[in-house]
C-alpha cells in the first residue's frame, strides 16, 4: 500500500508533465505558419527546427555540466539515432509527402492512428493491458481528433494509396517515439534530445538539401522564429515530455494525453488567425478532453 501511494503521485505528475508537452506541441502550426510567411518551405522548416535546437542544446549541456551531458553508451546512442533517423527526419518527410499527395485534412485524419499503433506495441513490447475503457478512449480520442481537425468538412479530401500509406507511416512513426522514448529514461533528457536532433538534422540535410532556400530566406525576423519554434515547440516540448516518460507511465495512455495539441492548435487558429470555430470543432474538442478523462480512468500500476 505505500508504494501505491507514493507511485501514483509521481505518475499524475508525469502525465501532467506530457499534458504541458501536447500543448507546447499545439504552437508547432503558429511557428510554421510564420515561417512559411518568410517564404520558407516545410521540409526546411524541419530542417531547421532539428539544427538550430541541437545548438542551443549544445550550448545549454556545456554551460550546466562541461562536456559530461555529451557522455552516452552505444545503447542510448543506437536509441537516439532510431529516433533522429525515424521519428524526426522520416516522420517530417513522409507527414509532408502526405499532405502534397492527399492534402492536409486526409493526412491528419490518418496520422492520427498512431494513438493504435502505441497500444498495439506497448501491448507487444511492455505486456501492458488493453481493456475496455483504454479502448473507448482511443475511439473516442481519434473521432474527436478528426473533428477537431476537419471541422466536419470531408469535401476537399482527394486520395492516393502513396498519400495515404505516407501519412498512416507518420502516424506509426510518431508511435515509434513514444516506445523508443520509453527505453532511454536512465538517461538524461538533454543527452537524448541532443543526439536525436543531430541526426534527425544530419537525415533532413541529406534529403530535402535546404541550404540554397536557407541562404535566400535568411533574415533577423527568419531568425527570432526559429528561435521561438526551438526553445518553445521543440526543445522545452520534448524535455517536459521525456521528464514524464521517466515517470513510469503507461506507454498506451501518452498519445491520448498528448493529443490536448489538436486543441491548443485549434485554439491559436481561433484567437490568432482568426479561423472560424463551428459547432463540430467545438464537438471535436469536446471529444478530445473527454477521452484524456477517460484514459485517465484506468487505475494506474
């Protein structure tokens, strides 16, 4: 009964800690869209965002501990390159072919599957338990997801079976984060950011080449917003979120929570961009909150 007691606190701190992640992830739209004002495109947009925050990193692991921060085995330095290669560089390639091919509304919808693919796999990987209650969350998360997104508007959805199996890899990629993330909480967070960056950057730099589009896009507000997306969306993001994983969470239950960035997202395209929220967004988020409540009914070990 003690250790009951003294692991549930520290796992409501976790999940609220992966809560504060989805929603700095929820600024990922705002910072692109003023980059895109810039005139730069989506692929240098991930380029950039992995690059300039492995140097702030850098420069943040020399100035809180020399060059110990940078000390890593060849486990966690596999792991980091797994999650560079696959769940930043592939993730923000593949996303991005998604939408090219079948446009954002359908790659969304589709992305969105990787709530599934963490189940299935922390099901496989980590023996947890899929019951009932976990399974009505991630019906009603993914629902809310798509008409939070959509706004209950299909019209302007096209397919293709290359933009369609470009956007459920995303989704199983953006999965493939949260397990591989799992096995590195013995480590530091900033190690694993620091690393996973560097080659997810290294991955990007070989596929899209946005030297020429960074040469021509550069200027002092270009510069201000990647230093935002980094510290704010990407950065502070990915450290709260591994800071929460290292509480011993169930693995199946993070996507859920983490989708509170659908909301946050649609709320700066409200207040910010002035969109129009309709009843079936409202409906939407409804959902989305609703299923992190009911996720969050499932008794934690």
């Amino acid at each position: 009964m003690k250790q009951k007691t003294k692991t549930r606190p520290e796992q409501r701190l976790g999940y609220f800690m992966v809560l504060i992640a989805g929603c700095l992830w929820g600024t990922n739209g705002f910072f692109v869209s003023i980059l895109n004002d810039l005139g730069v495109q989506s692929s240098t947009v991930a380029f950039l965002r992995l690059a300039v925050a492995a140097i702030i990193l850098a420069v943040m692991m020399l100035i809180m501990e020399g060059k110990k921060l940078f000390k890593i085995d060849k486990y966690g330095l596999l792991a980091c390159l797994a999650l560079g290669v696959f769940s930043q560089a592939l993730f923000n390639y593949s996303y991005n072919e998604a939408i090219e091919h079948v446009g954002v509304a359908l790659a969304c919808i589709l992305a969105y599957t990787a709530p599934i693919f963490v189940c299935i796999m922390s099901r496989l990987f980590f023996k947890e338990k899929i019951g009932p209650v976990k399974i009505l969350a991630l019906i009603v998360n993914i629902f809310g997801c798509v008409l939070t997104v959509t706004g209950g508007n299909f019209t302007s959805i096209k397919f293709s079976v290359y933009g369609a199996g470009a956007a459920v890899l995303a989704g199983f990629l953006f999965a493939l984060m949260t397990i591989i993330s799992t096995t590195t909480t013995s480590y530091h967070p900033l190690t694993i950011l620091f690393y996973s960056f560097v080659f997810g950057a290294i991955t990007l730099g070989a596929i899209a080449r946005p030297w020429n589009a960074i040469a021509q896009a550069a200027s002092l507000p270009l510069l201000f917003a990647v230093l935002g997306y980094c510290l704010i969306a990407t950065v502070g993001s990915y450290f709260v979120y591994l800071r929460g994983l290292a509480k011993k969470l169930e693995t199946s239950k993070v996507p859920v929570v983490t989708s509170v960035e659908t909301v946050v997202a649609t709320c700066i395209g409200v207040f910010v961009f002035h969109e129009a929220l309709g009843f079936v967004k409202l409906i939407g988020i409804g959902l989305v909150l609703a299923s992190i409540v009911i996720m969050n009914m499932v008794k934690p070990k």
